[in-house]
C-alpha cells in the first residue's frame, strides 16, 4: 500500500476512535513528516485527500482540523465505500437473489459507456439491517474490468472483494436520486406494503482514469437514512 494511504488510514483510524475530535487541529506538516517518516509530498497528498473525503479541513496559515462527525445509521454519499463498512454498528445480513453474466442493454450501454456485446455482470442482492429488510440492489460490472464474482464474494463485500483482491478502488461516483413506490415483488421482498414509498439511488462508479466499471441502482426503504458533506462556495 503507498505510503499516503497508510498515513491517511491511520489518521481516519484516530477520528473513528475519537482520539481527534471534531474541531482538534492535527499536527504541523513537520511533526507529521516526522511521525509517519515521511516526505512533505506525501504528508500533504494524505491531508488532501482526508479533506476530500471530508474528514479533515485545511485553514491557510493554520493548520488542518478535523472536521468529521458522523451519525451511527446514516449513509454517507460522499464515501465511495460499502454498505457493509457503512452500517458496521448494525447486523447486515446479504442474500444474492441472482449473478449471471448478461449484455448490456441501452440503458446500461449508456451509463457504463459499453457496446452490446460486451460482458457484464449482474448482482442482484436483498440487504437485511437487523433482520428487516433494508435495500433491494441491481448492480452491473464491466467483465473487463471487473473480472471474476460469485456467491460467497456478492454476500460478503463486493466493494473488499474490489479493494482487496483487484486493486480496484473507485475514483469518484455519480449519484442520482429519486423517489419510486414498490411493485409486489419489491414490497415482498423487504416485507413492505405494495405501493410503499422508497429512495431509488443510482450511482455510477468510475475507475481514476474515468472509466466507468459500476452501474447500480438500489432501492432502499423509508427508514434508511443519508448526509452529504461538501464545501460551500460564494461569489467573490
């Protein structure tokens, strides 16, 4: 692992800890060179990319601050991580409903930017939080990238599987979000009424070079609950 990710690991592992809190101001640049053993490069690549993910902000003239407060059950929209690491304070249980090869149709051509006969995998999966049903998730993969999955993988953590296993790690998502009713089979499956209100989140992952590799959508039920972190930009 490059030394910028284990630095920035590490830090991530202090605030989750609450051994920095919201408002503490990290190290000087200098400290942490010395702290991590490391170059001014990869100190501030680590403090860049923990300010993207929102962890952290920057102050000119400062110094860095921790900034990350996060509620337990919420889904941040913001972190390109699984549900799995999400929810960790709660029982998640997956069950795959389907994994089969497929070619894509329109719709999936259009948001992973692929021809008709190219390979993609489809995951179907039922996310149960403490025993109720939470989610029901239509995921597509580009083969090529994304090149081997079955059942033990899709009901542990596809997103590890990716990380760990193909050092494959998203780039940045698209979120798109809008609010459906569940058909029968849907409101069977998270034990709903027919007709229940819901989120249906889709989201397009991309690699760092910008290509496409994910294209999933999800719908969840009306307990799950999201936060976005961002910066606000005003007018000068």
């Amino acid at each position: 692992m490059p030394k910028y990710k284990v630095i920035i690991q590490k830090i991530i592992e202090q605030i989750e800890d609450k051994k920095m809190k919201q408002g503490d101001k990290l190290p000087s640049i200098e400290n942490l060179m010395d702290i991590f053993n490391a170059g001014k490069n990869t100190i501030l690549k680590a403090l860049n990319v923990l300010e993207k993910q929102a962890y952290i902000y920057q102050v000119a003239g400062s110094g860095s601050f921790v900034r990350k407060s996060k509620r337990s059950g919420y889904i941040n929209l913001t972190e390109s991580i699984g549900l799995k690491d999400h929810l960790s304070a709660f029982n998640l249980e997956t069950k795959m409903l389907d994994l089969q090869i497929i070619k894509p149709d329109q719709d999936i051509m259009d948001n992973l930017n692929v021809d008709k006969d190219d390979d993609i995998y489809y995951v179907k999966r039922l996310r149960s939080v403490n025993g109720k049903g939470y989610s029901i998730e239509e995921s597509y993969y580009v083969k090529s990238v994304v090149l081997y999955l079955n059942q033990e993988i899709v009901e542990d953590s596809i997103f590890k599987y990716l990380l760990e296993n193909l050092n494959i790690e998203p780039g940045f998502t698209d979120h798109f979000m809008t609010l459906e009713t569940l058909n029968k089979t849907e409101s069977d499956l998270l034990e709903l009424e027919d007709g229940s209100p819901v989120m249906l989140l889709e989201s397009i992952f991309f690699l760092k070079d910008g290509t496409p590799f994910n294209y999933s959508k999800v719908l969840y039920q009306q307990d799950a609950q999201f936060f976005v972190q961002g910066y606000s930009y005003l007018d000068m």
